[in-house]
C-alpha cells in the first residue's frame, strides 16, 4: 500500500512538472550552467548538456570547466566553433548563429588542448593594447631612407 503511494506521489510529480514546462533536471539546477561537472576524455573532449541560457553564460561555464572550445550543432545541422574567450570576429559567428543562446538543455562538446586540467584558458582580444610613448627605447636608428 505504501509503495502504492510513492509510485502515485512520483507519477503526479512528474506530472505536474512536465505540465508546467520543467523537468526535474531543471527544477534544480539554473540555466547558464552544465548538467554535471564535465569530464574530459585524454583527447580532450566532453561531453555535455548545457541547462540553456545565453551564450555569454555558455562561455562562462566553458571558461570555468577550463574548455578553449565549445562545439554546438545549429539548426542546418551543421557544427559550430564557440572560442572560449577568443577574438570578437570569430564570436559574433557563433553569436550569428544562436542569437538567442539555448532555450533549454542542449547537447555540447567541449574541447582543450592535451595536458590541460585546471587553468582556464586566457581571453584573448581583437585588438592590442598599444604601448605608451614613455616605453618606446630611444636613440635607436628608424628606417633608412636609402
């Protein structure tokens, strides 16, 4: 008779979650993060399932389980590169791609180079930092104008 009941108990619940558009993943864990801490293969790789959010959130969680890549198949199916914190030009074609991030759980790949296991990767930027004039060396010769 009890377990009767926990079966009910269990099957209303889950009812009552699928009607309202939440799944019990989802329920406890927010989105912008991975299902479960990735586990990267010795070819560094993982697979994973991203709990929706922006792509923004997405490259935070990337960063955070140390990935330099993240691998997301678009609606043509075909496979797109996200660098984790890589030059702006090569984001905005993911961007392009997914404008309004993942709507719910979606399956990933993420990639880092071999020997990597807990430095994030650095972010680089589009464009250099010049220098100041102070730190230019003086009396060297410029360009000859022979």
């Amino acid at each position: 008779m009890i377990r009767r009941a926990v079966l009910l108990a269990a099957l209303v619940t889950g009812t009552l979650l699928s009607v309202a558009g939440v799944s019990a993943v989802q329920a406890q864990t927010p989105s912008g993060t991975f299902a479960a801490t990735p586990t990267f293969s010795a070819n560094g790789q993982a697979a994973v399932v991203f709990l929706g959010g922006t792509v923004d959130q997405l490259e935070t969680a990337a960063r955070t389980s140390t990935a330099s890549g993240v691998w997301a198949q678009d609606g043509s199916g075909a496979f797109r590169l996200l660098v984790v914190g890589g030059p702006a030009f090569l984001r905005s074609e993911f961007t392009a791609k997914f404008p309004t991030g993942f709507p719910g759980a979606t399956a990933l790949t993420l990639t880092r180079p071999l020997g990597v296991t807990a430095t994030p990767p650095p972010i680089v930027t589009s464009t250099p930092t010049p220098l100041p004039p102070s730190s230019f060396p003086t009396g060297i010769p410029g360009p000859s104008s022979n």
